[in-house]
C-alpha cells in the first residue's frame, strides 16, 4: 500500500477541500475509445495524485 499526503497550505490561497482518493491504481495512459469508466477514474486519479506531490492541492491518494 503507497500513500500520498499534502496537508501544507500554499501562499496562493486556501483550497477548502481535500482530495480524498482510495483504491487508486497508477496510469499515465488513455484510450479514449474504450468505454471502461475505471481507466478514466485512475487517470484521474493519477493527475490528483501528481498535483498533490507537487503541493498544488490538499488530499490523499491510497493504493490497495
């Protein structure tokens, strides 16, 4: 199980909510011709991820 934590506030304001992701597996890639919701969801997912590790947004990002 791998967690990615940002609870640190930025002077660029405040951001009122965390990003609270679980279940969460990591995809770089998307095929936007398949209608498989799951792929997007991790995308998705992904990106949250990357913005949190980065200190952009608050949250959490759990793997199974």
């Amino acid at each position: 199980m791998a967690t990615i934590t940002n609870t640190a506030e930025r002077g660029k304001g405040t951001v009122a909510n965390n990003y609270s992701i679980t279940k969460w597996t990591e995809d770089h890639a998307m095929d936007c011709d398949a209608a498989i919701v799951t792929e997007t969801n991790d995308i998705l997912a992904t990106l949250i991820s990357d913005l949190i590790a980065q200190g952009i947004i608050k949250g959490t990002v759990t793997t199974t």
